[in-house]
C-alpha cells in the first residue's frame, strides 16, 4: 500500500533561514548580546557598542540603537526592515516585545527571552516573503539589493531571485503609480434632506451597536457594556440633527460626557441615522490622530462588511498627511544615480501597495519607518506646500487624496479633525467645494485653540519664504517643488494678458525672503523691503527683550515702534501690492474661462481651474490680505478685537524665524460665522466643556464662551452626563506638600519614590520640557534597577503615538510627557495607574494671554484654563470600570479653587511626600 502523499494546500512552505547573526537587545542601561553560537553575555553599552562595530547584529531600530551606543555610523540587521518589507501596513511596536507580539511569539519578559525571540522572528519573516513571492516583489528586491540592502541576500533567496547583474537601469518594483487602483469620476451628489431624528430611535439605534447588531451587513464586534447615561446622551445630542427653522439659526448642542459615557457610540447613533435617512454625510472631527483612529475602530459595529465601511465611512486629513504618487516618482528616479536610495523607497513602495488610504500620518503608516528611512523618503514625500498640479499630474487618477474626497462626497459618516475643519473654513471653503450640514467636534474643549490657529496670520521670514518656494519652485536647480510655471504655465496658453500676469507674480516674488535669509537678518544686511521690515522687527525684539541672549522665543509688544518700522512697513506692503494685483487678475481669468469654456471644459480640466483658483486665492486673498492688512496697521492702533505682536522664535539657541503676529481676542467669534452659523446642526462634546468652579451658570458660560455658543443669535442646547465611574472609590487624590517644586532634586526624588510604589504605570507630566529632561536624567538608573523602563517624550526617538502604544502595552512601564501626552493617552487597565504632575500647569504669561486674561476677566481666566489642564489629565486615569488609580499633584501651592477640576466625590487629600508614596502603594500594591 503506498502512501498518500498530503494536498499542496497542507505543505508548509520551506522555512528560509538567515546568515548566522548575533543578537543585541538595549536595556535601559545595560545590553545583552546573543552569539551565533547561542552564548549570552550581558554588557554595558561601551562594551556593546565595540562588538557592534566589528560584527553586524540583528537588532530593533537600528537608527535609536545607534544613538544610544554614541554610534555615528552602525551597520546591523534591523528586523523592522524586514517586518516592513514582510507585512506591510500591519501594526507593530518598535521593539523586540513588540515584533513578537505581532508574529505571534507570545510575550517576552527578560532581555535574554527578547534576545531569542528576536532570532525565532527573522526565519518567520522570511517565510512570509516567500509564501508572497511575485516577480515585482522579486524586482523590488533587486532593486533594494543594489543599494547594499543588508537583508537584501536573505530576502532574495527566500524570493528564489539573483541579484541585479548590473547598477539598475530600470525602476521595475518601485512603479507603484502604475499598479494603483484607479479611481472614476461620478455625477454631482444631490443635496441631502432634512428629515429629524427622533430620540427614540436614536436609543434603537444606540442598543444595536452596543449589542453588536448591525444592520448592514452581519453583526459587527462583541457587545459593549450597556449604560443608561449613554443612552440618555444620544438621546439629547439627537437634537442637533433637526433642520434649522431661520438663517443663521443652526441647532447647535453643548454636551458634556463624564469619562466612561460612552460618548463616541452615543454620537454615532444619531448621526447615522441622518445620514442613512437623508443621503447626507456627518461630518465627525477631533482634536487628535488618536481619536480619528478610535473612531474608526467603533464605526466596525455599525459596518462590519469591510468593503461596505470603505464605502460609507472615509477618514479625512490635510492634503499634507497623504503620500503624493508624484513626488515618490520623482525621489524614485533618483535611483537610477543613487541605488542606495532604492531601499527606504522600496519599504514606502511596500506600504503604499497595502495601505487603506495613502495616510502618512496615523492609520497604517508605521511612525517608526519615518526614523529607520529618514523623513526625505517618507514624510517628505507629502505635498507639504500646496505645490498640487491636480489633473495635471500623471497620476491624478490614482492619487491617495483625491479619492479620499471623492470618497467622502458620497459617504455617511466623515471622521475628520479640527485643523483640517476649521482651515477650510478660514481659507474659504472645503476642497470639494461641498459644505457639510451637521458636524460632531469631539475633544470640544480644544474647538478654541483650533480657531485660534486657524484664523491667526502671521508674516514671519518663514512664511514669507514658503510664499517664494510656493511661486518659484527649488531655486538653484535642486529639490523637487514644482513653482506656478509648471503648474499653470498651460493654463493661460493662448493668453497674452494671462501669460504676463503669470510672469509678473514670478518676476515680483523676488520681494520675498529667499535662501540666507538669517544670516542677512543677524549681519544687518537686507535684501528688499520684506527683509528691511523683518530686520526691524528683529532689532525691536532684541531691544525690548528682558534677556535677549536666552535659548527660548523672544516677543514684545507691537507699539510702539521702533524709529523706521513704520514707513518699513509701508515699504512691504507696497511691494506686496506688487505681487498681489496679478495674482488676483489670474485669478479672473481663470473664472473667466470656467464661464466662457464651460461647454468645452472636460471634468479633470474644470476641476484643476477650480483647483488653481482656490490656491491663488488663498494666497493673494487670505494670506496676503492678512498681510498687508497688518502691515498697513503698523503706524495705527490694533483693532480693538485683535492682538499684534512681534517675535523672534528660537530652537535650542538658534534663530528659526521673526516676524508679526495677529490673533483674534476670541477665535471662536470667526468660528461661529465660519462654521458653525452655515450649518444645520452641530454637537460640540468633551468630559471637560464646563468649568469647575461649581456655579452651574458660570460653569456652562465658560463652555459657551470657548466654543463660540454666545456668538449665535439662538442659545445653544445644553446637556451634561455625568460618568458612570465611582470616583470615590476607584482613585485617590493627592497634593504633595513638602516638596519645593524649584528643586528639580526634590523633585525627581518624589517621582522616583513614587514610581517605585506603584512599581510602574506611572505617567509623568510636565509643564517644561527641561524640567522633563532634567526628572529623567535623575531617575533613569534607580527605576532600571528595579526593573522598570522609562519612556520619554523629547528624549526617545519615536513619535509620541508610538510612545503611547509602547507605554499601552507594557503594564508595568513608566513615561514622562507633556501636553501632547496628556491629551493624547487613552490607556485602560493597570498599564496606567498612577499620574504625577510636576506642579500647577498655570498658563504661560506671554502677550496673546495678557489680552484675552484682561478681555475675559482677571484670575477667572487663569484658572479656568488650569483648571481645564488638570480635568484633562485626571480623566486619563480612569478609563473602564475595573480601573483604579492615584493622582499626584507636587505642588504645595495648589490653592483649593481648583478643586473644581475633579470629579465630585473625589477626596482631594493635601499630604507630606511619605505619606503620598505609603497611600500609593497602600492603594495599588495591597497585596504587598
């Protein structure tokens, strides 16, 4: 009887094995270095750093492992090259934990148990190549291989390929604009109705997703835990997506949700119900990457059809977060001269293939890659300067962004965030040129910092300089920015009037700052007025200065003036005057042509006008009538509803920029009329709208006041959930007394001894980022030797989402951040249990607060908006109903008023550092 031999499918592919490499796994401050023989040693990071040199390891991030080891140059196998080369676009933490975890290697403890599974992850890496062997895969690793790619020889032959004979001739793999789906153009969306939504059937609606129930398509995840309050707070945002009965009245709904409500499901109710009824997209915007991603996530409930959600729900960012088709091919041609270039490219050309949307930030772009290949072969590949020919570019047709907007018209719900929101409006209209009807602004609390950037100006040397670079393109021969010549020369063929209007804009950008600009400044010799102007600007600031010669940014007052700043100014705005009247004349000729040609006009043609008209006006319109505006203001008092002043920003003691700042007393005013007044309906939501003082009627102005409520002619619907959490039980509170909190050695003693009691998940929050890095510097050695890691913002090489994840999945790890980690953390269970602000996050005394403190009201502004900083941060501690924690503020100084900031009930104990490190421990290590 002979034997049966298995069917193909059941055949495990032939594991492919690499060159035998040693392994080097960092520590905090040790090293461990795995042979080839399988020997481990445990060095310090000289040692390391020797053995490095003379023989290439197998190691994570080989770019921070370089740092670390005072390395300039280390040549090593870094395995997240592989990863990126084998699974493109799926998720992985930066580290050896991380790499496993997503292998399925399971979970390693020590650096030893690292350092194996390390070496266990390459063959699998392999294998999974091989099993996706194609001959563009092949291709691309030749490609990469000629460009002394270390992994180049393994991932050929796990290819079953030969190596290029030759230097490339040809960018076979790298052609990715070719292999792109391609998008179609489709017939105007019709308007959408207006039919309400009745709170009931916002609750329906709300169970369902809860319970997992779709009706599109299956069920969608496991249930949720279901909570009366987030039903009681769909119901009450369902008032936002009533039509408006008079112009300018929009519905507009203030609703504060305690931590734990739910709010995300409980918006998502009604608005896809709107949606679904009245063939209409919900515009649905946050303040963070973070959240547009969790969103996302949540939305599987409602679509768990993956082709189906890609239809109805489209993430939207700034057209400068995407992966522009042109410029990869241009940084590709570079090649064929520099081979070594193939091989950052042909990782971004293995992502752009199995990525979900062409979003280089956030979604599947792994922001580690940016650190390994360098910005210039990732992020720099974005169109960062509005440099966009539309359907002049060849691959117009495929382009990441112009599907998403497509994509977008005809969706039910658009996850956006407020920059993109509020910069559309401030420019004049959204890309699409469809205004959504219903917004939903999440993370409402930071609508007013997002109006405040958005419909600020400033006319700095920076920004002057990005005008030039956007109307002339790379001068001197070198980069790849495409000037007005490329992009519209064939526009206004035809047309001599057009043609010397075009040349007269290209002709007068030479009164904007170019290259040296800094060195003209600081020598005292500049070029044109904008420079005489900047040059002026900059000598007032260092006369006024208190400490002209520190490391941090300089500003002063605007009036008054300095003996020629005046008549400077009226100098550049004459010479802006100059650059602006052809620009605005381009402009009518190009709306001339959309009327004139409108029969002949094919659509990718009329959409690149619309397009080209946009973008001028914006500039000739928005920015420079910003410009001159404030300019022409020089010799006059500011209007009595803004705030001017001028500045020189520094970056550790270098000279960055000078120029002159306007903002609005109150962002939110052009807000309301640019957003929130056109709208039907808009939910503005937070667990921190109110503020704390414990007046209802105070508490809920200072929601309408920093969200533009008070702005409408009809109130604002209020609505306020309170958390499910019991916050009496499930934290304590307590403000250190015996700690100077100018002593960073005090200071990083109570962190140190803090963190030790909690034995890890310990946040760390700072209102400096000196203060951070002198706390770190401190604590580093005793934290490692009790086994816990120290993460660091500022310090470490990573972006601060990828810290957040590490942090995430490492229970008993500890980080140090500052705002930007307070805002963005969202990490249930034990991997965070204990939060230690460094002292009363009180906001900075600089010109833009003194004006808004005397327009608002004294000390009722500062501490609103510290008040605001810490509700921020003790909300990240408690994030499911089995979490417990301990907040600790060192700062003897906290005066009882801002009490308010915490939950009621919340016992608020103000204690020596002893009996905050005992009441720690006590309370999150009883067992010990």
């Amino acid at each position: 009887m002979h034997p049966v031999s298995p069917p193909a499918a059941a055949l495990k592919p032939p594991r492919i094995l690499p060159p035998d490499l040693p392994v080097l796994v960092l520590g905090t401050r040790r090293a461990v270095w795995l042979s080839a023989d399988g020997e481990i040693d445990t060095l310090d990071f000289r040692a390391a750093a020797r053995r490095a040199r003379d023989e290439p390891p197998l190691l994570t991030h080989g770019r921070a492992a370089a740092r670390r080891l005072d390395l300039r140059d280390l040549r090593a196998f870094d395995a997240l090259e592989l990863f990126a080369f084998a699974a493109p676009g799926q998720f992985c933490l930066p580290t050896p934990r991380g790499l496993m975890t997503s292998l399925g290697l399971g979970r390693a403890g020590s650096l030893e148990d690292q350092a194996m599974g390390l070496a266990d992850a390459v063959p699998i890496l392999l294998d999974r190549i091989a099993q996706a062997a194609t001959p563009i895969l092949a291709e691309l690793a030749q490609l990469m291989m000629a460009g002394d790619w270390v992994w180049g020889p393994s991932v050929l032959a796990a290819l079953g390929a030969a190596p290029l004979p030759a230097r490339p001739r040809r960018l076979s793999g790298l052609d990715i604009w070719s292999r792109l789906p391609e998008w179609e153009e489709a017939g105007p969306v019709d308007p959408p109705s207006h039919y309400p939504v009745d709170p009931a059937d916002a609750r329906i609606r709300l169970a369902d997703l809860v319970q997992g129930r779709s009706r599109h398509g299956g069920d969608g995840p496991q249930s949720a835990e279901a909570r009366p309050q987030q039903a009681d707070y769909a119901s009450a945002v369902s008032a936002a997506f009533a039509p408006k009965g008079a112009p300018n009245e929009p519905n507009l709904v203030l609703a504060e949700a305690g931590t734990g409500v739910g709010k995300t499901l409980g918006y998502l109710a009604p608005a896809s119900l709107w949606a679904e009824r009245n063939g209409g997209p919900v515009w649905v915007s946050t303040f963070t990457r973070n959240l547009q991603t969790q969103i996302d996530g949540e939305l599987d409930r409602l679509y768990p059809d993956a082709k189906q959600k890609a239809l109805k729900v489209v993430l939207r960012k700034g057209r400068e977060n995407y992966l522009c088709l042109l410029n990869f091919e241009e940084a590709a041609q570079t090649v064929l001269g520099n081979p070594a270039h193939a091989i950052g490219l042909g990782l971004m050309a293995r992502w752009a293939m199995a990525t979900k949307d062409g979003a280089l930030i956030g979604g599947d772009f792994p922001g580690w890659l940016v650190d390994i290949i360098g910005r210039a072969q990732s992020l720099g590949l974005a169109d960062r300067r509005g440099e966009c020919i539309y359907s002049g570019c060849p691959h117009y047709s495929r382009c990441f962004i112009e599907h998403s907007i497509r994509r977008a018209r005809r969706a039910d719900i658009v996850v956006a965030n407020h920059a993109l929101v509020l910069i559309q409006a401030a420019m004049g209209g959204i890309e699409d040129a469809t205004v959504p009807t219903r917004y939903v602004f999440d993370e409402g609390h930071h609508l007013f910092e997002a109006a405040d950037s958005a419909f600020s100006a400033q006319l700095s040397a920076l920004s002057t300089a990005e005008l030039r670079r956007w109307i002339l393109g790379a001068e001197g021969g070198g980069g790849r920015a495409r000037g007005m010549r490329r992009r519209y020369e064939d526009l206004v063929v035809g047309d001599e009037a057009a043609a010397d209007d075009l040349q007269a804009i290209l002709v007068s950008a030479a009164v904007l700052p170019g290259d040296g600009w800094q060195h003209r400044l600081a020598e005292g010799e500049p070029r044109h007025p904008i420079e005489k102007f900047l040059a002026l600007v900059r000598q007032q600031v260092l006369a006024r200065a208190q400490r002209p010669e520190a490391n941090y940014d300089l500003e002063t007052d605007r009036q008054p003036a300095i003996d020629g700043l005046a008549d400077a100014a009226i100098e550049a705005d004459q010479a802006l005057a100059g650059l602006e009247a052809p620009m605005q004349r381009l402009v009518k000729f190009l709306a001339r042509r959309l009327d004139t040609e409108a029969d002949e006009l094919d659509t990718a043609l009329r959409t690149r006008i619309e397009a080209a008209i946009r973008s001028l006006e914006r500039r000739a319109v928005t920015v420079l009538g910003a410009w001159r505006t404030m300019l022409k203001d020089m010799p006059h008092a500011t209007p009595d509803t803004m705030v001017d002043w001028l500045s020189i920003s520094r970056q550790e003691g270098r000279e960055v920029d000078v120029g002159l700042h306007r903002h609005w007393i109150d962002p939110t005013l052009p807000f309301a009329k640019a957003v929130v007044e056109p709208a039907h309906g808009v939910v503005v939501t937070s667990a921190t709208l109110t503020d704390g003082t414990g007046d209802a009627g105070v508490d809920w102005h200072a929601a309408e006041a920093r969200t533009g409520a008070i702005h409408l002619a009809v109130p604002a619907i209020r609505a306020r959930v309170p958390s499910p959490f019991d916050y009496a039980a499930q934290t304590r509170c307590l403000v250190v007394t015996d700690v100077r909190k100018d002593d960073l050695d005090q200071v990083a003693a109570a962190y140190r001894e803090l963190f030790l009691a909690s034995a890890g998940g310990g946040l760390g929050l700072f209102t400096a980022i000196s203060r951070l890095k002198a706390v770190r510097e401190r604590i580093l050695a005793p934290l490692d030797d009790a086994g816990i890691e120290l993460l660091s913002q500022h310090v470490d090489p990573v972006d601060v989402g990828t810290l957040i994840d590490i942090f995430r999945a490492e229970e008993d790890a500890c980080l140090l951040g500052t705002d930007a980690v307070r805002d963005g953390v969202d990490v249930p269970g034990r991997s965070l249990r204990l939060i230690v602000f460094d002292r009363v996050p009180w906001p900075r005394p600089d010109i833009l607060h003194k004006a808004r403190r005397q327009d608002y009201g004294s000390r009722g502004y500062d501490d609103m908006l510290t008040r605001l900083k810490l509700r921020q941060a003790f909300g990240r501690l408690i994030r499911r109903s089995g979490d417990q924690g301990v907040f600790v503020l060192l700062d003897p100084m906290m005066p009882s008023r801002l009490y308010g900031a915490f939950p009621e009930g919340v016992d608020i104990r103000r204690v020596g550092l002893k009996e905050a490190v005992e009441e720690t421990k006590l309370f999150l290590r009883p067992e010990d």
